[in-house]
C-alpha cells in the first residue's frame, strides 16, 4: 500500500466517524424534540398523512436480516415512496447501536417487544400551538384557536 492510499484510507474513515457522530446527534436531538418517527409501520403512516413534514427517512439492517424479503420489500416501497416525496434516505447497519443511542421511552419499559428500529424518520419541527400527534385530523383546531384534545 502507498502512502497516498494509506492517507485516503485514513481520511475515508475519518469523514465517516464524522458522518457518523452527526447522524447520532441528529437522532438524539429530534428524539428528545419530539421529532422522530420510529418503527416501519408507524413511519408509514406519517408518510402518507404528512410526507412534507419528513427530511430524512434512516432505514437501518443488521446482516443477519439482510435475507428478510418482508423488510426489504418494506424498505424498497418505503425508498420509493421517499424518492417521490424528495426525502433524504440514508441507510445504515448497526441496530444494536441504535438501540442503545436511543433507549427505550418509558412507555414501553417493562414490556418484553423492542422498538423497531428498522425506520426511523425525523421531521420538521411543528408550527407552535399544533400537536403533531393530530396530523391528518379532520379537525386539528377547537373553537378557541387550541389544539382539539
């Protein structure tokens, strides 16, 4: 190996530890915002409800389930649909790391299912005032101009 190809190496592996650490922080601050979307399912249905909330769709696979047709059919119609909308895909390994970078929220503590971690979306911030939880609502106002409970 050359010195110039050691030197690219080296610097490959350094930009994707910075990628890598960014998209942690990113992951972390739209979960403790209140901007993060886990689970395919439950991804897909913010995507049809609100696809222009979304900025970035994270699809993450371990090796072992790289031969699960279900979840690659699951991905291949998620990037689809991601492409159509213009939404920033990124895809990753490492669920174990996800795992442990984003906890288990208190309402699923003490139950044996894990979250699934297989799609996460961030999205935009929502105007203030607005619950993000009644997105698609027919009607997200109350008479006073507040969010309908």
């Amino acid at each position: 190996m050359t010195l110039e190809e050691l030197v690219a190496c080296d610097n490959a592996a350094q930009k994707m530890q910075t990628v890598s650490a960014a998209v942690e922080e990113l992951l972390v601050a739209a979960q403790r915002q209140d901007r993060l979307t886990v689970g395919v399912y439950e991804s897909a249905k913010l995507m049809n409800v609100d696809p222009d909330s979304v900025v970035l769709c994270l699809l993450a696979i371990d090796e072992e389930e790289e031969d699960d047709i279900a979840l690659q059919i699951h991905f291949t119609l998620i990037q689809s649909f991601c492409c159509d909308n213009d939404i920033n895909i990124v895809r990753v390994s490492g669920m174990q790391r996800l795992a442990q970078l984003l906890g288990e929220p208190a309402e699923t503590q003490g139950t044996t299912e894990a979250r699934d971690l297989h799609c996460l979306l961030v999205t935009v911030p929502c105007p203030v005032g607005q619950d993000p939880r009644l997105l698609g609502s027919e009607d997200t106002q109350g008479t006073s101009g507040t969010p309908a409970v």
